[in-house]
C-alpha cells in the first residue's frame, strides 16, 4: 500500500530578502509564509515557519504514531505520548545542515513497565518512517515514563 503527499514552495526573490509560501493539497498550509527571518531570526513563528519546523513536526508526529502502534502490538494503550522534536540547524562545512534532532518523549501507559516503554520507544525512533529518511542526522531520545 503506497502512499503519497505533496506540498509546493514557491519562492520570490534573494535568498536573504525573498519570501516564500507553502501549500498542501488538503490546504493545512494555504499560503503559509516562510523566508530567511522564519528561519533564522524569527523563532516565535510569528511570521512563518521554516523547513527546520516542518521536519521536526513530522518527525514527532511519526514517532508518536509509531510508538503508539508498538504500544498496542504489545498489548497496552497510551494514556497520552507527547513529543517534542528539536531540529537543530547549524553552520557546517560548504554552507548549513541538519547536525542533530532530539525527540523528547513523555509518555503516560498504565500497566507497561518503564523498561518496556523504553524499549518499545528506542525501536519506534530507529524503525518510524521519518527516522529512517533522516538517518543522517543523529537522532537522541529523551524519555520519561508514567504507569
């Protein structure tokens, strides 16, 4: 079963002066604005977003999808799994990458036991989709467990 998305850029103008949108075909983004200052000086996300934000959402939203389906197949149900996903841009050799992505994971499963849930978290981060896609970058999981 093949599944596909799709999301257009269109950019206008320089790199450091230009501005951009995204769209999706479900509409979710609709002119949603991103450029050099939603990227590098504008953190709040007041103006826009960024590829950065983009990546680290889909990242957490996998993970927790993954873990959730681990979580079952073991025969237990989250309370809740919430994750954070930080995405860390920095300069590099030839110009930016991607040196780094934490997900930090809190996670509420009655009647799991935390080693489980650990184990069951580690195999979620090596074996989501999005994981597998940015297995360049080094990916650290930062956990906390509630029964």
């Amino acid at each position: 079963m093949a599944t596909s998305r799709r999301a257009t850029a269109v950019w206008n103008g320089t790199g450091a002066e230009g501005t951009g949108t995204l769209n999706t075909s479900n509409k979710f983004f609709n002119n949603t604005p991103y450029s050099f200052k939603t990227r590098f000086e504008n953190e709040d996300g007041v103006l826009g977003t960024n590829p950065e934000e983009l990546i680290a959402a889909a990242h957490a939203g996998c993970f927790a999808m993954a873990l959730s389906f681990a979580i079952a197949q073991a025969g237990f149900v989250a309370d809740e799994l919430k994750v954070d996903a930080k995405v860390v841009l920095d300069a590099v050799e030839g110009g930016f990458g991607i040196t780094g992505i934490t997900l930090t994971l809190a996670g509420k499963v009655p009647g799991l036991s935390e080693a489980q849930f650990l184990d069951l978290a580690n195999g979620a981060k090596a074996g989501c989709p999005i994981s597998k896609a940015l297995s360049a970058v080094p990916i650290h999981l930062d956990a906390t467990f509630t029964a």
